[in-house]
C-alpha cells in the first residue's frame, strides 16, 4: 500500500519506528508535515495539496496529530476521509479524545467506568463540586493537557478552590475529578490496536510525585493485562472511534477506570517495555483494513429522503420482549436492526432467530415515521413556532 504518516517529527522515535515498520514490509510509505498541506475545495472534488502541489494518490494515512495542532490537522484528516482514503483514527475521534471532558462525556454513557468527574463555571458551584467526587485531595486538570502537565493534585479544599480560582481566571477550563488514592501513583497504558490490546505497560511514578507519565518522570514495566482491562481498553477506543490509541486506566478497587483515551500515543515507552513490535502491528492493521475507508454511516444514509438511523429501547413491549427479531414485525415496516446492544454486550446484525429481552437497544435504520412511532413519548409532529406573547418576561 501507499501510506503517508501525518506527522511534524520525522526523527521523533514514534514516526521513525513506523515508517521503518512500513518499509521494511514493503510498503511505500512518505512522512508528511500536517501543516504543509492546502485542503482544495475548489474543484468537483474534494483535494488535497502538498507544499503548494496536487497531492498524489494515496490507499491510508496514519495521522500523529499534536496537541498544538488539532484544529489544522484534523481538517486534513478529515479531508482525506471526503477523499474515501483510509484513516485508522478518524478527525471526530481524534478531536472527541483531545478535550477530556468531552471524551469522559461520551465515555460516560456507554458505562465505561472512570474517576468521578465534574465540570462547573459559576465559583458558587465549585465546593459542592468537590463535595460530589469525594472532597479533599482532589485532582484538578486543564481539559486539554497532555503529558502530565495540567494535572494537578489539590490537597485542600481551600488549595483546590484557589486553583480554580487562578486558572478560571486566565480562562482556562478545568475539571475536577476524585483522586484515585488506591492506584498510588500507578496507571496503565493499554496500546489498541483495532479490536486487541497488542502491548500494555504499568507506569510508576517518581518518589512522591502522584503523575505516572513518562515525561514526568516515571518508570514502565510489561504487564499482563486480565479480562477486565483489555475489554475496557478495547471498547473506550472504539467508542471514541479511534483504531490506534493509548488508552490510559487507573487501578480502582473495583477494576480499570479509564482517564483517558490519547489518539497519537508514544511508541518509544511501550515498546521498551514490552519489547513488543507494537509500530508493525500499527501497520499491519492499516494494511489490513486499507479496503474499507471510513464512512459516515448517519451522513450517507440519511441522503434517501424519510430514512434514516434511530436506536429503539425495547421498554417493556409485550409485542417485542420475548419474541425472536423476525416476528417483531419490524421488517414488515421496513426497519432494519444493525446492532442490538444489550448491557455492555454488542450483537452486529442480530439474526431473525434473535430473542429480544427488556431493555434492549436496537441501532435501526429504517422509515423514520414508522420509527418515530417506536420512540415513546416524543410529540409525533413538530409543533408550530407559536407567537411571542405579550409578556414575553414574567416580573419577579
Ligand atoms: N483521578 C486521578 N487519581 C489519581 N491519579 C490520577 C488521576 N488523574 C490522573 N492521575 C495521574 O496523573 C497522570 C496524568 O493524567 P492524565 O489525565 O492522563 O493527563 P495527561 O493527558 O497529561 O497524561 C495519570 O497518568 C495518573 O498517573
Ligand atoms: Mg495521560
């Protein structure tokens, strides 16, 4: 194949390990500044240049996207994606995983267990808000830090409450989240690799320091990761949308809390540690999956006027609990059920045989009036836009 590494650091450890991977398995593979493409929406199509010429072809790019870079380098992302060329890290995943309120959001629905975690504005809002996750010491972090930096660990309330204070006022945004004490300054760094955790490695941090990260100081060895933190690992990534990720957990004493999902993670660490080829196993992926360029399912399909994309909850119907998938009758209305998604458990296009049970979540694409009318209480049309009133403000 013909894989261009998106990437502002050629002779960083990460990049170069890659592109060797990728040559020495006979690919041709270009390492490309993010910042010198030009994304062309002039013409019929959607193009790409680079350093001021007409991009050539290419099957996958691999993008290594910084920090101080995300709004550019996604929109080149995301204009390969217009250009059908695939990506293992989609642009909506690798901005969704940047800001770490917006990924423990989405995390956060799919029952992926993490550190208690709140987000407030108003000063009044800021003690009850460490009230909620636990109190004093409490973790404070920037939403966009990386590397440790921006992670803070409050050892007061009233500590907690000036930080705030100081950063809130430089008009930075924080999060405030449960101090993990049991994890003692230990975290794990999963590499995902597709739908498999390919290497994992326990950091260790320094002396009383409470950060693991290898840019601060800490220490990594291999480790063996059990059911639990692979499955976590392995999901958090996929909801993300993200095929190649770092997926970082803490050890809570019920199991693996996820803290972060890192789009572009280090290869330099895990593979010491690990001694694991982990870079080839990044390449032979792509090469793998290079047929099958990312497509916005919701966005394509939603082109055929009156269809569309809905998820049904199967909510104690006594037409459908019990009953196989092919006598639900939802065929026969020209529904068609993708995936049923039951606790944390995903079928992919369950069979007609398929017994639905309460509370299942059926992803559908179908009629969008003959779904509506599956999703309970939801007025059936959109209501009129009435007139102002004429007391537009009630006085108090
Ligand atoms: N809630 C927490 N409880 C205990 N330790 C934490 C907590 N959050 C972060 N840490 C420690 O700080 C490190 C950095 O936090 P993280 O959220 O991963 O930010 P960064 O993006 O800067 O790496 C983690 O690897 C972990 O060792
Ligand atoms: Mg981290």
């Amino acid at each position: 194949m013909k894989l261009a590494i998106l990437s502002r650091a050629p002779r960083s450890y990460s990049t170069q390990r890659l592109r060797t991977a990728a040559l020495d398995r006979g690919h041709d593979v270009k390492v490309l500044n993010t910042l010198r493409f030009g994304i062309d929406l002039s013409g019929d199509v959607p193009d790409l240049q680079f350093r001021g010429r007409t991009l050539s072809h290419y099957d996958a790019v691999l993008p290594r996207i910084g920090n101080s870079i995300t709004y550019y380098g996604t929109a080149v992302v995301r204009q390969f994606e217009q250009m059908d060329v695939y990506t293992p890290n989609t642009s909506s995943g690798i901005t969704n995983s940047r800001d770490k309120l917006r990924a423990t959001q989405i995390l956060s629905r799919h029952g992926i267990e993490m550190p208690a975690t709140t987000f407030v504005q108003d000063r009044a809002d800021v003690i009850p808000a460490i009230e909620r996750v636990g109190g004093a010491p409490v973790v404070i972090k920037l939403l966009e830090g990386t590397q440790g930096i921006g992670v803070i660990l409050a050892p007061t309330i009233k500590v907690a409450e000036a930080i705030i204070e100081t950063l809130q006022s430089t008009r930075q945004n924080v999060l405030i989240q449960r101090f993990v004490k049991e994890s003692k300054g230990r975290d794990i760094r999963a590499l995902v690799v597709g739908d498999r955790v390919v290497a994992a490695m326990r950091r260790t941090a320094q002396g009383d320091e409470f950060r693991s990260n290898v840019h601060r100081g800490g220490s990594v060895e291999r480790v063996e990761l059990d059911e639990a933190y692979e499955q976590t690992a392995v999901r958090a990534a996929q909801i993300m949308g993200l095929k190649v990720a770092g997926v970082d957990m803490l050890e809570g004493r019920r199991g693996p809390l996820v803290m972060e999902v890192n789009s572009s993670p280090g290869l330099e660490g895990i593979e010491t540690a690990t001694k694991l080829d982990v870079a080839g196993a990044i390449i032979d992926y792509i090469d793998n999956q290079v047929a099958f360029p990312h497509i916005d399912v919701r966005e394509r399909l939603s082109v055929s006027t009156g269809y569309g994309v809905a998820e049904l909850v199967v909510n104690g119907d006594p037409d459908l609990v019990g009953k196989p998938l092919g006598e639900s009758g939802l065929r026969e209305r020209d529904i068609t059920v993708l995936t049923l998604h039951r606790g944390v458990q995903v079928i992919p296009n369950p069979r007609r045989s398929q017994v639905l049970e309460d509370g299942d979540r059926l992803l559908c694409w179908g009629k969008l009036e003959e779904m509506r009318s599956m999703i309970p209480a939801r007025p059936k049309r959109r209501s009129r836009v009435k007139r102002l009133p004429k007391n537009p403000i009630h006085e108090d």
